[in-house]
C-alpha cells in the first residue's frame, strides 16, 4: 500500500479546506444559538451572518436571498415544493435529489455530450400553459458538462416560467452569477467545495416566491424552520470565501486526459466536445468493468469513483451516460476523476501510472486474447 493516498473524488465530496476546519472548531467552542437575544446568541447570529455574506459573494447573490439549508439535497427539494409549480419540466441529465423531489417532472432530453436540447424545452414550454418551472442544472456530476443556463433562462422567462438551477457541482469551480444568469433559485452544497457535509444553500431571487415545507421557529427569514447548523454555517462560510477564485486545475485535467488517450486510444473521454468543470472527467478503459478501475485503483492508493454511487455504495448504471445515448457496455467502463482545492500534478501522474499499470495487465491484455481467437 503506497504511504499517500491521492483523492480525485472531489465531486463526491471535497476535502475540508484549514479555512472551514479552523472556523467550525472556533464556533463549535463559542456555542450559543442565534436566535437568543443575551451575549451568546447574538455572536452565534454573527458568524451566521457572516457565513451569509461569505455565500452570497460567492455567487453574487444578496446576502437575504441565501436561505441555509442541510445540503444540496434539501436545497433542490425545497425548491421544487416550494415554487409550487403545477408542472415542472427537468433536464434528463439532473441529480437524483431532484428527479426523485418530483417524479412527474417532464424531460428535457440531452444530446450526446449530455447539453440539453434547447429546442426540446421551447417546444415543451409551448405545449401547454400551465405555470412551470423549469429545473437545470449548472453543470454535471459525473462528466463536469456545463449547461447553457442564460438560454434556459430565456426560454424559461418568455414562457412564463420559473428556472431552478442545481449548481451544487458548479459552485466554487466555475464562476457562478445568480443575478447574471438570472434564474429564481438556485442550489448549494458545502462539502463540494471544501466545506462540511450536511450543510447547503437554496439562493432565492429577491421577489421570487417560496412556500416553506415546514413549520417552526422563524428561522432563515421564515423559509426554512429549525435552529441553524451554525458551525456547519460557519464552515460553509470559510469554504466559500477561499473557493471564491474557482479551481484552477483545467491543465491536470487535460495533461491527465490526454495521457490516457494516447496511451489507450480505444478509450473515450465522455462530454468532451461540451463545455465542461476544469476539474472532471468521464473517461472508460476500454473492455474493463468501472467497478474493477475502482478498486484496483485504490489499491494503487487512487481514490475515483464509478458513475453514480448511491448512498449504499453499490454502483449503479449511469443514467447519465444512458440520456446521452452511450451504450450500456461502454457507460460500465467509465470512471469519473474529479480534482480539487488540494490536487498536484503528482496526484495526476500517480493516478496515470496506476491505470496505466491496470490496462497492461487487464484491459490491454483482453483486447490481445479477444483479437487471437
Ligand atoms: N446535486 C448534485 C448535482 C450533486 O452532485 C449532489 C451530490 O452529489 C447533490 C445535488 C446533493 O447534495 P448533498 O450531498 O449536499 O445533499
């Protein structure tokens, strides 16, 4: 077992950042609730308050319109209930947390770098004149493929309709302007960025209307009951603030792609003609299964991850790679590298010599006996 282990599962989840530790142990000491009026409380409402403006800026938004949340889970189904739209219309391509917040959702299908078809949404969002919302997102979990979120926008808006846009992945990668964009909400996660796991954002456009899915205290401007995670906020805060910049790992990416390519040309790089997240990347090893790459490359001490996996950590087909047309022999070869805050190019050569090392012995080697019989 290598002494290191390279992580390059950053879009599971993203390692904490110094800054995030620093400031959750610093609030997990002070304690106190922000909603008491004595000394405590009201220094538990100011890291809130701060962690507020901190998320905001992120994605130039007002600090009012950031409604804190348990995660980007939350975030999308309170958007989804809380718009009340009568019919929603979703990309083909979303995150389970919203194609299962509303099962009846209509699809937007993708083409096969997994962008939507724009004139599939026009067409849908003509058909019928029930008030919609319409549900896209920033960019992919599995392949970093952007989507074209100003003409959903536009389309959206000359139909009347109301834009939700997951951006749990896009945030602290890529810039994000909720006001350049102009959509009405807009969805956050922490620990996609270097923040904690169980806290997000829902980002709601000043003037926009949101029905809350829960009663309680008046927390979160009477959107989103229940006393705030405040050292998760804290954290989130922290995270947001160093991830300001975005990631600038768009050349390991590349260096690390092109490698592979050259190396395997029957590989295949899923996404690639799109725009994509600098730091993501959907690649197959030809005839070898994803689960296999996952588990010999974390004995090589690499840790990537296999299409979707779900809460159980059993890897399931990629609907993903299935709405953009690829065929389910070669989505199941198909693993994803996701870098982030703390990825160096020696992460990204260990990573190349280890499938390198696992092509030669497994995938190169089928492909040999495959053509001598
Ligand atoms: N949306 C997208 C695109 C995601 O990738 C994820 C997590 O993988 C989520 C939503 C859910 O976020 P959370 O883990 O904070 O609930």
């Amino acid at each position: 077992m290598p002494a290191t282990y390279v992580y390059l599962d950053h879009n599971a989840s993203s390692p904490l950042r110094p800054a995030a530790f620093d400031a959750m142990v610093e609030t997990l000491r002070a304690g106190g609730n922000p909603s008491s009026v004595h000394r405590s409380g009201r220094r538990a409402r100011s890291i809130v308050d701060k962690a507020r403006r901190q998320v905001a800026a992120l994605i130039g938004a007002l600090p009012a319109e950031v409604v804190f949340t348990s995660g980007g889970t939350e975030a999308n189904a309170l958007a989804l209930a809380g718009a009340q739209a009568t019919r929603v219309i979703a990309s083909a391509v979303e995150h389970d947390s919203v194609r299962r917040a509303r099962p009846d959702a209509e699809t937007i299908p993708v083409d096969g770098n997994g962008v939507v078809d724009l004139a599939a949404l026009e067409r849908m969002l003509a058909a019928a004149a029930a008030p919609a919302l319409v549900s896209v997102m920033f960019a992919n979990n599995e392949t970093g493929v952007l989507q074209p979120i100003g003409e959903v926008v536009r389309l959206a808006r000359g139909a009347g309709a109301l834009v939700h846009c997951d951006a749990v992945q896009g945030a602290g990668k890529a810039p994000v302007d909720v006001h350049g964009l102009g959509v009405d909400f807009i969805s956050l996660s922490a620990h996609k960025l270097g923040g904690p796991a169980g806290v997000g954002a829902l980002c709601v456009r000043s003037g926009a209307s949101l029905v809350p899915d829960r009663r309680g205290g008046g927390q979160e401007f009477n959107r989103r009951a229940g006393t705030e995670n405040v050292a998760g906020i804290a954290g989130f805060g922290a995270a947001a603030e160093a991830a300001v910049d975005g990631l600038a790992v768009g050349a390991l990416r590349d260096h690390l792609e092109t490698s592979l390519l050259a190396f395997a040309p029957g590989s295949k790089v899923f996404g690639a003609e799109a725009l994509r997240l600098s730091n993501t990347s959907c690649i197959s090893m030809p005839g070898v299964p994803a689960e296999t790459q996952v588990m010999s490359l974390d004995l090589a001490g690499v840790g990537v991850s296999a299409g979707a996996a779900c809460s159980s950590g059993k890897v399931q087909r990629s609907a993903v790679l299935a709405a953009m047309g690829v065929a389910a022999a070669e989505g199941d070869t198909a693993i994803r590298v996701s870098l982030g805050w703390n990825s160096s190019f020696e992460d990204i050569e260990r990573l190349i010599a280890a499938w390198r090392d696992l092509y030669i012995r497994v995938g190169y080697s089928d492909i040999k006996r495959a053509q001598a019989a």
